[in-house]
C-alpha cells in the first residue's frame, strides 16, 4: 500500500491535520534552522538537543553543553553560536552535542515529537531525506515552521519540492489540498528559486536585522548526505550508507 503525504503550511494548521495515529513529520525551516541544523551535522556534530525555552537552554550551557540560539532572528548574548549555517563550519563542534533554541524551528519540532519521528529538512539535504522516507515507507507529514505561525514561501516552497519528489519517485499518495498548492508553487518557481525567495517576508526581515540569508548556500539543492531525525529527545544522524 502506498503511504500517504501531508502538508501542513504553518504549526497552527498543524492540530487540525488528517493524518493521525504514528507518523513522519518533516520539519522545514530553510531560513535558517534546519539549513544549519543540517550544516552541524555536516561539519561533525555528534547530536543536537532542540529545546524550546531559553531558560533550559542557559541551563544545560551551565551544564558544559555549547549552545546555538536566537530569538526574532537575531543571535542571544548567552549563546556560543547563532542560527546560521556558517556558525557550524568550526572544527571545534565536530563530536559534540549542541544544545538549540529558536523562534519558530524548535518550537515545531517539539510539537511534533510526540506523533512520531521528525526529520529536519532543507533544500540542502533534500534528495537525501527524500530516498530515507521513500525506505520507510510510512505516513509523513510535511510541516512549514514558517514565521509566528502564519505561513511563509520559502517553506512552501521546499515543502512543495519534497512532495513532489516523493509523489512523483516513491509513490506518495495524497489528498491535501496544501499538498498541491505547494507543488505548484515549486513547479512554477523552482527555475527561478532565488528571485522567489528573495521576495518572501522572512527573507526581508532577516535583512533588516542585519542577518546574512545566504542564500547561496541555502538554495543549493542535494549537497548533504546529512539526515537529522529527532527521536528520544535529540537529533542524531541517519545517513544512508554508500
């Protein structure tokens, strides 16, 4: 039997999906918490501890963990790194367990936890993630972290990439009308990405604040192998053998 794909466009829509029983979610936050989650584990992080409050996370750095975090977009003074991609290309996170805090990334993957696994997904480590949820063969939903809840096109449209993949190559089956909506955003736009993204909202506050997008690096798509799958509390690495 085929298994089903869902999306959910921003955490609120989440409570209200159809899937139910155990199930994949796929947490998608390209700017930025899962691009760079998937960038630590790229650059050798041995876990990562996502945690909601900022009051755990000054906590466990207490405890000796190094912590990224930030709140609206921008990098807390407590912290060690903030929530950029090139934060994690330091040789001194490789075997470490990095504890991390965000706005909105987090905050979605805590919440889905408890229906099942959660892999953190960006356009980076796209086809990888797609190949692993093709192998599992389970229900997956789909959820945009998006920004305070109301939904955002870089998401969306990574969202839409995703389920295109795995309706087209693995076989997913779906009904939602999110589902299609979103691919046809990505079927639309995926030949000119950057100019799409560059006129999404998130894209524009981050360059208020100062904060470099990178949208180079962001925007490549299939350049880690890395597959963070959030179970037991904590993110490790499934990648794929060969």
């Amino acid at each position: 039997m085929n298994a089903t794909l869902e999306i959910c466009l921003s955490p609120a829509l989440y409570p209200f999906r159809t899937t139910r029983g155990r199930h994949i979610t796929v947490v998608i936050d390209i700017l930025r918490f899962t691009t760079s989650v998937v960038s630590a584990f790229d650059h050798g992080v041995k876990a990562v501890i996502p945690v909601e409050s900022l009051e755990k996370a000054e906590t466990l750095k207490k405890a000796g963990f190094p912590v990224a975090a930030e709140r609206d977009g921008l990098r807390l003074p407590f912290a060690d790194y903030g929530n950029s991609a090139a934060d994690f290309r330091n040789p001194e996170i490789a075997g470490k367990t990095l504890v991390y805090s965000t706005t909105n990334g987090t905050v979605a993957m805590k919440m889905a936890a408890a229906d099942g696994p959660v892999v953190a997904t960006a356009f980076t480590n796209l086809p990888a993630v797609a190949q692993w949820l093709g192998m599992m063969g389970q229900p997956v939903v789909i959820l945009c972290s998006a920004w305070k809840n109301l939904p955002g096109i870089e998401d969306t449209l990574c969202a839409g990439a995703l389920a295109a993949l795995l309706n087209e190559k693995h076989g997913f089956l779906t009904s939602c009308d999110s589902a299609t909506m979103a691919v046809s955003l990505w079927k639309q736009s995926h030949e000119r990405l950057r100019e799409v993204v560059e006129n999404a909202s998130h894209h524009h506050r981050l360059l208020k604040l100062g904060v470099d997008p990178m949208l180079d690096y962001t925007l490549k798509i299939g350049i880690s192998p890395s597959i963070p799958v959030f179970e037991n509390e904590k993110l490790e690495n499934r990648t794929l053998p060969g």
